[in-house]
C-alpha cells in the first residue's frame, strides 16, 4: 500500500496550519536540535493534531526542508537587495552590513 504525498493547501486555513507547522519547528529544533525533535513536538508546539502534521508534510525532515529553503531564498534576497551596496564598501564593512541584515530577517 502506497502512501498519498501530502497535500498542498489552497485554503486560508489550510495556510494557516502549514505556517503554524513551520514555525513550531522552527522554535522546536532551536529548542531541543534536530535530533531530538519530532513530528509530535511539532504538532503539539503548533496546536495541530498529528494527523494535520502528516497531511501537509510526509515527516519532520521534509519540514526542517521547507525551514532551510526559506532561510536560503530569504539569504539570497538579502544578498542580491545589498550587492549594489556592498559593493562599494570594504570588505570587512560588507560582510558586517549582510550579516546584520540576515540577523535581523531571522
């Protein structure tokens, strides 16, 4: 018996529960690391049943996924907003001037 994939959600809701998903284990793994997260964590931290967890992701690496694809295109954002001002500025002044801002976006 094959598993379904997890669904995408369409409606509001359904967003909603994807995003509270997303940032309990974001919090979750800050809290207690990689390993020593689960799904269960995550749902209770997210005020979902686990049910509602497997509908939307297939595990909790699939979720510690998502959390690393945002940081990435949200670094890369930043990099590509501050290249024309970073490129004027030294190099150690530069690095400062992104590491601020990626500081703050997280």
């Amino acid at each position: 018996m094959s598993k379904r994939p997890p669904r995408q959600p369409r409606q509001e809701r359904a967003k909603a529960t994807v995003e509270a998903i997303i940032e309990a284990a974001f919090s979750e793994v800050a809290e207690r690391g990689f390993q020593n997260t689960t799904a269960q964590h995550i749902a209770d931290k997210a005020g979902v049943g686990i049910g509602s967890f497997y509908e939307y992701f297939p595990n909790k690496e699939a979720v510690f996924e998502e959390i690393f694809r945002r940081l990435r295109d949200d670094t890369v954002q930043i990099i590509r907003e501050l290249t024309p001002v970073m490129v004027k500025l030294p190099v150690r002044e530069a690095i400062r001037v992104m590491l601020m801002r990626v500081g703050e976006m997280l």
